[in-house]
C-alpha cells in the first residue's frame, strides 16, 4: 500500500491505495464520486475525463499513485452543491444529452476548451471533443450546449468557480443579474 493525498474538489483526501489503483477507480469506490464514469477501461471514449492540476486527463489512464499531491476537479466539483455550473445549464438546455453516460465526460472536456479557448467555433468545439464519444446524441446538441455555456461564460469566467457560488441561493450569477 502507499499513502497519497490529493486534493479533491476543494478538500483534501489522504488513503492508503493499492500502487496499481486507478484513478477513476480511487474517486469511484474510495471517494464516492460515481458522477466519473468507467466506459471502456482503454481510454478511448473519455467518460472518465477529470481535470488534474487544470489539465483534463482520462483517469483510467492515470494511477491514483501519481494524482499524489495534486488538485483533482470532477463533475461533482464543477458548481457548489444545489447549483449547476453554465455547462451543466446548456446541456440540459440544448439536450446535450441522452443516456447521460458520456455527459461527465463531455462537460469536463469542454470545460477545459473554454478555458483555453472561451470563444470557439464550431469546428474547434468538436476538435476539443474529439476524444470522447457519445453513442447517443450525433453530437449536434452537445456542440449546441457548449456554444451556448462559451456565450454565457465569455466575459464573466472568473466568476464561474465554486468560491464564487458560496452563498448563491437560485441560479449562477449571469452578466445580466449582476
């Protein structure tokens, strides 16, 4: 066994964990957090995508071994408890989703598109998708809900985060309601 500590959504964990423990495996059973999904174990379809240190990763790829210090970000830390974050608001808007196996995935892998790029067009959206697969929806809606959370987000990002949500009782604050 070695002993690790990350930081998950804001709070920091420390377990024994077998070396060979996954990390989609670590946030799962260890944690709790089943919103990171285990689609297909060989990193192809990307519904276990969490975001490491600002980097989204596919965390059947990564060992919980190697998380050991680091700040983990997952569909449950995306917004304060009770809230949903713009990505989460445009899926459901636009039905971005159908089964909602892939939706985690998605919205951590089109968070990290806006992040680096808060204005994409529709091609940059479905490259920045490329790597996770949805075997529902033929992507239209999904690159409809990210367009529509990269209009919501563009110019107020920075309040986006869950420090900024803390204390917030009906809805995200908008450039509209602020």
């Amino acid at each position: 066994m070695t002993s690790i500590s990350v930081t998950v959504n804001g709070a920091t964990k420390s377990h024994e964990v077998e070396p060979r423990m996954l990390l989609v495996h670590y946030l799962r059973e260890t944690l709790g957090l089943t919103g990171t999904h285990v689609g297909c174990d060989t990193s192809q379809c990307g519904a276990c995508c969490v975001c490491v240190d600002g980097i989204v990763v596919k965390s059947c790829t990564v060992l919980a071994v190697q998380a050991d210090g680091a700040k983990v970000t997952t569909i449950e830390g995306m917004s304060a408890p009770g809230l949903l974050h713009p990505l989460q608001e445009a899926f459901w808007e636009e039905h971005g989703l159908q089964c909602g196996f892939c939706t985690p995935g998605m919205i951590m892998a089109a968070d990290d598109l806006l992040r680096r790029n808060p204005t994409p067009t529709e091609q940059e959206i479905r490259a920045g998708l490329d790597g996770n697969l949805c075997r529902c929806t033929g992507y239209h809606n999904i690159v409809k809900a990210v367009q529509r959370a990269a209009g919501r987000m563009g110019q107020t990002r920075d309040t986006f985060t869950i420090e900024a949500m803390v204390g917030q009782t009906d809805e995200f604050p908008t450039p509209a309601k602020r």
